[in-house]
C-alpha cells in the first residue's frame, strides 16, 4: 500500500475547468471520502489518479513516486492501482470466482484459483464463486468486484460511488461489510460519494468538494464540528441559514444569539445551525408547524418572527403549540457573508 498525495491539480474540459488547484493526502492504510454534489469534480479525481486522463497542471504522487504531472505519465497498469466503478464493470461471462482470479494472471492455474476463493471468503461470497454476474444482487456484485479490485494487492483502492443505488439497510450493510474488507486488507482507499452519512461514517478523513475545489479536508470529526465555510457545513448534513449583522461579537436570530467574537462587529454575516444544535423545552418564543418521526429523534419545524428552521427532538417529546428554544454553541457556526 502506498500513500496518494494529489498536489495543485488543475483539470480543463474545453473551457471548463472541472478541477481548479486541488490539494489533498490520502494517508497509507487510511480510507479517504471524497465528497460532494454531481458535478464536483469528485470521479474526474479518482480518474487521474488511475491514469485514465492526463493532467493538465500539478502532481500526483503514490507513495513518494510521482506518475503525473511534471512531465511524468505512468501508465495505468504500472500504477499498480485498484479500481470499483460504480457499474461494477464485472465481465459478464465469468463466474464470480472467474473475475476475481482475472487479475491474478502472473500465478499458476491452482493458485490463481485458490487466491480468488480466498478474495470472495472474504467478503462472504465463497458459496457463490460459480455464479455469473446476472445472477448476482447488486450488494454481491459490488463484493465481487471489491475482491477483485484487492486481490492483486494494489497500492491503493479507488471506489467511485460504492454504495449507491442500495436501499438504506442494504448500504449500511454493505458499508460495513466493505470497510471491515479494507481494514483486514489494510489498503490505501478513496471513494467517491455524495451522501454526508456514507463519508462521516466510512471514512478515516473527509475531502469536501464543490465546483472543483477543496473546501476541506480533515476527520470526520474535525470537519463537522470546525467546518471552513457555510458550504462545507452544508456538505455535512442539512443546516439553519441566517443571515445578520454582528453587534457585540454575535449575531440575533429569533431563536437566539450565535457567538460571532472572530468577526468584526457591523460586518455582515451567514451563520449556519445545525438541526441537533437546537434544544427545545415547553414555553414560548417559537411556533411548532409540524413534528414528523425521523429515528430516534422527532424532526420539528419551528417557526419565530416569520423564520422557519428544523430542529431535532427526541422522539415523542411533549411539546405544546410554542416552545422556547435554546442554540447550543457546538453546533451554531458564523461566516463571513
């Protein structure tokens, strides 16, 4: 395994510029979400990566080799990487155990066969090695192909949109599955998605993307509760949006004050809430339009001088017509606007 370092990478389509000085590591052995919405960027990265398209500006390193970038194009196969796309791209016309030993063609007949077994035990689908793809669910399509994208033992693993197209229990499943595939294999990994919940509960870090650039990159951790912008903390889960002057280091809002002390006072700003960031209790100062089941919480619309945010409730909470709302700093964020 090998670390991915993508250095001040730029990407033009015609005159669009799809990648615009892009920076990020992938740590050896660490798995890495690249996320953001269609049109982010996100694919095009894992292609450069792979050697499937050139650059057109900055590097990209694996392990402490560079193959793109300064004059440098390795090709694709001496990259040594493993690629998952999100067709899964398995061939029709072999079994299961059949696509996963494709890869293995420098070992004998026996051993080939024996490693491709061995692959598809590890993701559970041993039983299934004589199955051909159409006969296959897309969960264990995606299986098969995850074991044959690691069974060459490339230095790094690339997943372009996993777990999509799989209904909610069947991706946690499957998510679950993968990463303990990928921790047991110990591969350098990055996939692309754009579901909040699939980076914050799959990935060791996060790259945020939007129209082609880095919004941030951290933990899980570090990016939801510090995130850079507005943009980021909306790329992390649904947000409260309000905007305001800042008087006295915060800015009102008519659910309360935010802390704004890093910005300066009579500028402008956007401050982002996240729902679970709103304490309610029975009383007065807002007006509850509606509670609606979401899990273990009550998802409640709330409503105060003409605004209306959505706060997170435990589930069947006693609430009357009005409540009084409290925003927990944790989860209450200022920017400049």
């Amino acid at each position: 395994m090998s670390s991915v370092k993508v250095a001040n990478v730029h990407r033009v389509y015609g005159k669009t510029r799809v990648l615009d000085d892009v920076s990020f590591t992938a740590p050896e052995g660490e798995v890495v979400a690249l996320l953001g919405p269609s049109g982010s960027g996100k694919s095009t990265i894992l292609r450069l990566i792979a050697g499937l398209e050139p650059l057109d500006g900055g590097e990209i390193h694996l392990g402490g080799e560079r193959v793109s970038g300064g004059g440098v194009t390795a090709p694709t196969e001496a990259r040594r990487i493993g690629m998952v796309f999100q067709d899964y791209s398995l061939f029709p016309h072999l079994t299961a155990g059949a696509n996963v030993a494709f890869g293995l063609s420098k070992l004998g007949r026996a051993e080939r066969d024996e490693a491709a077994l061995s692959w598809l035990d590890r993701v559970g689908l041993k039983h299934r090695a004589g199955a051909y793809p159409h006969e296959l669910s897309g969960g264990e399509q995606q299986r098969v192909a995850l074991a044959r994208a690691l069974a060459p033992k490339p230095r790094a693993i690339l997943l372009d949109e996993p777990f999509s197209g799989l209904d909610a229990v069947l991706r946690a499943e499957l998510r679950d599955a993968t990463l303990a595939t990928l921790a047991e294999a110990r591969t350098t990994t990055l996939f692309v998605t754009h579901d909040a919940e699939d980076a914050l509960q799959a990935a060791d870090r996060v790259v945020i993307l939007k129209a082609g650039r880095v919004l941030q990159e951290g933990t899980p951790r570090e990016a939801y509760d510090h995130p850079a912008s507005l943009d980021a903390a909306a790329s992390l889960g649904p947000v409260n949006v309000f905007s305001g002057a800042v008087a006295n280091g915060a800015i009102a809002t008519p659910f309360g004050s935010v802390s704004a002390s890093h910005l300066p006072d009579a500028s402008t700003a956007k401050i982002a809430v996240r729902a679970e960031a709103l304490t309610l209790a029975p009383g007065s100062g807002a007006h509850v339009l509606a509670v609606r089941p979401h899990g273990a919480h009550d998802l409640v619309r709330i409503e105060a001088q003409g605004v209306t945010w959505r706060a997170l409730a435990p589930a069947r909470s006693s609430l009357g017509e009005t409540v009084s709302v409290t925003i927990q700093p944790a989860g209450a964020f200022a920017f400049p606007a």
